[in-house]
C-alpha cells in the first residue's frame, strides 16, 4: 500500500489550536505544547555560536549528517515500537520539490508559514511513497499517532527532528536514537544556525 491523501480537518485541529503567534515557531520545531515532554534528534550538532552559519560546519561533520527524512523514520519507528501504534497522520510541506508532486487535496496552513497536504498510513506506507518516485525523500513536517500520545516535528530550518511525548517515550528516544539526542525545554528556543 501507500499513503492515502485527503485532509481531515478533525485530525488536524489539534495542530490548528496551537498556533498561538508567540510560540508557534515551537510547535514547527518541537512539536505542539501539551505534551509531558521534548527532545531534540539532531543531524548537525547544536551551533557553537550565536550566528553560526550552516556552512561553517566542518566538511566532515557536515558528510556525516544523516539524512532527515531518514532521522524522522528512525525516530517515529522508536516510538511505534513504544506504542503498539502504527496508523498514521503526516503532514507533508508542499514547499519541498516533490517529484511526482503531491496530489491536488486540501491544504492544512500552519500559521500561513506552511502550507502542507495530509496523509494517513503506516510508516511502511510512508516509506514506499517515498521510493515511488523521483525527488520524494523530504521529510515530513509532523508524524503523529491517531491517538496523539506523541508527536515527531520537522521544520524546513531546522537540524534536529523535535519529539513530543510522555516522560517515558523521550527518555527511550535519548536513550535509544542511533542520531544525538537531547531533552528539550520546549520554553527555551534553541540555538539555529543562521
């Protein structure tokens, strides 16, 4: 099978209520408020400066990066496997290139900063969506379980898969990511590269 495309407002209205103008740029990055608790998988290790720019990353920091979509599936599957749960919802940015493009369905606008297409399916859905075509290895802007026990996050700007979840579920993800992964304060804006 493959993901199923079509925007279900129910599912995404707890998204929708979190978009207060002063912490929304929280919820794109770590996830909506509510949850026991956060982390941070990174790709690139936190900036050593205020105003470090992506490309003073040393070469070989920089080629040893995993690939993002590849962290956000590793990190969703550690949490699955937590769960017991495997249906579901993924909101996909359609700023990205995607190649086939995403289908003609409804669009969630986050904040009017991200415009995304919904999807439902498991992460082995996922996964054959994105091997179905040429340019679809982009990663997705939010993954959550039908239940919403936890929630992975992935901004465009970002280097680091935000996670929202019980005490429980974000102790295995530092505990068991293959990526570095840190607790978050979700009040505490982190360090971004620039």
């Amino acid at each position: 099978m493959t993901l199923h495309f079509d925007l279900v407002r129910a599912e995404t209205a707890w998204l929708e209520a979190s978009q207060d103008p002063r912490s929304f740029g929280r919820t794109l990055t770590v996830g909506p408020p509510g949850f026991e608790a956060y982390a941070r998988v990174l790709t690139l290790p936190d900036p050593a400066h205020d105003g470090q720019q992506e490309a003073d990353v040393a070469d070989e920091v920089f080629d040893a990066a995993p690939v993002e979509s590849d962290v956000v599936v590793e990190t969703v599957e550690l949490l699955a496997a937590g769960s017991g749960l495997d249906d579901l919802r993924f909101l996909m940015w359609d700023g990205y290139p995607y190649d086939p493009a995403l289908p003609a369905v409804d669009r969630i606008d986050l904040m009017r900063l991200r415009s995304c297409a919904m999807a439902t399916g498991s992460l082995a859905d996922f996964r054959t969506w994105t091997t179905s075509g040429r340019e679809r290895h982009f990663p997705p802007a939010f993954v959550w379980p039908t239940d919403r026990s936890w929630c992975v996050a992935y901004d465009i700007d970002s280097h680091f898969a935000g996670v929202a979840g019980t005490v429980d579920a974000i102790e295995r993800v530092v505990a068991e990511s293959k990526h570095p992964a840190v607790r978050d304060d979700r009040r505490v804006i982190p360090a971004m590269y620039h």
